[in-house]
C-alpha cells in the first residue's frame, strides 16, 4: 500500500507541482518548449505506469459496499463522463500550448457547457470508481486522478491568463469551469447541434465499454 501511496504522490506532484506552477516556466526556460512538452510527456508515462503497477499490487482492504441503488446511479453518471470526453475531443482546446488564438474564437460544442470538459470527464471517471469500488487502494489509486484534475482546471486557467491576460479574460467571460455555469448565468448557450455528435460517440462508447468491462477489466461495470 505504501508503494502506491508513493506513486499516487508521485503522480500529483508531477502534474499540480510542475505543470501548472512556476516550475514550468524554470524548465521551459533550460529545455525549449517542446523539450519541457517531450520530457513531462515522459515522466507522465513513467509516472503512471508506476500508479498502475503499484495499484495492481497493493492489498486493498474494502472500506464500504455501495448499495444497489448507488451502483445503478453512478451507470448514467458515466455515461456523462463519456459524452464530455468525446466532447473535448472534437472540439480544439484553447488553453492548450499554440492554440492561444481559439481564446478569441467563439466557444463551440462542449466549451459552451465548461471550458475544461476532458478534465470534468476524468474528475467524474475517477469518482464513480472511488465510490463504485469502495476499497482502499482504489481510494488512493482513482483519487489520485480525480484529485488532479479537479485542482488542474483552475492551475491551468491561471498558467493561460498569465500567458494572455487580454484573451483570456474574453474567454473566461463566455465559459465557466462548473458545467453550464455560463449558460445559466446567461454568458453563454447550448447549440444543441454541436452536441449531437459528442453525445453519439459518447453513447456508443459507453456501451461499448459496458459490454466488456468484464473480458477488459475482470470485473462488470453493471452492478449485480
């Protein structure tokens, strides 16, 4: 358990600790922008390869047993979880590094409902498997996750202003971080179109992920 404690550790402090804080910019500064990209890119796959060994390795004791009820609530809330990554997929992002010029641009698909739909998506990905799950290594393991990237939206909202200030602030004004935050607050619209295909590919890829969980994973996602 302590292995993975450690990797979990590992996994937060090199994504809340480096890529989003001063840091970056000290390392930018020594290895050029696609460097710093190409390194952290690299300890981002060691750093998970060990979270998942270890998780793999660890005894986990079963801390609670969702009811019934639960495990059927957390199916749809998956499915959301799905239709916001195919989302983010298939719309550019504006806070990622040269694409600066889609601040300016209108906000379209899901960046109309958050500004950070691939980061809500993980954030949701990891709380159904925290509660789904109910053990203490999946408690570490999927909490890491979902700790990152609730705290890596405002992190990377803060590293796009200071990179923009005058974009950013257009386009902070038209999005939100909390799902349809803008919207109700009347900054924004849904353009239910645009949604159309997010929530196609999402759908069937939830689905599909349902069907083999179990050949997958070894366990079924439905509850039983």
């Amino acid at each position: 358990m302590l292995a993975l404690v450690l990797a979990a550790l590992i996994w937060i402090g090199l994504h809340l600790g480096i890529a989003g804080t001063s840091a970056r910019a000290a390392l930018v500064s020594r290895l050029g922008e696609s460097g710093f990209r190409a390194t952290f890119s690299l300890a981002s796959a060691i750093a998970i390869t060990l979270l998942i060994l270890a998780w793999r390795g660890a005894p986990g004791a079963l801390l609670w047993v969702p009811p019934r009820p639960l495990g059927w609530a957390l199916v749809p809330v998956m499915l959301l979880a799905f239709i916001l990554f195919a989302g983010s997929l298939m719309a550019r992002n504006p806070t990622a590094v040269g694409q600066g010029e889609a601040l300016s641009a209108e906000p379209q698909g899901m960046l109309r409902i958050t500004r950070h739909p691939m980061l809500w998506a993980f954030a949701l990905w990891a709380a159904v498997h925290v509660v789904g799950n109910g053990d203490s290594a999946g408690l570490v393991f999927f909490g890491a996750f979902l700790l990152t990237a609730l705290l890596g939206m405002p992190s990377i909202d803060a590293k796009v202003a200071a990179r923009d200030p005058a974009a950013w602030a257009g386009f902070a004004a038209r999005t939100s971080i909390l799902p349809f935050g803008a919207v109700v607050a009347g900054r924004n619209r849904l353009v239910w179109r645009e949604l159309a295909a997010p929530a196609l590919v999402g759908t069937l890829a939830w689905a599909a992920v349902l069907h083999f969980h179990p050949l997958a994973f070894g366990v079924p996602a439905l509850p039983p």
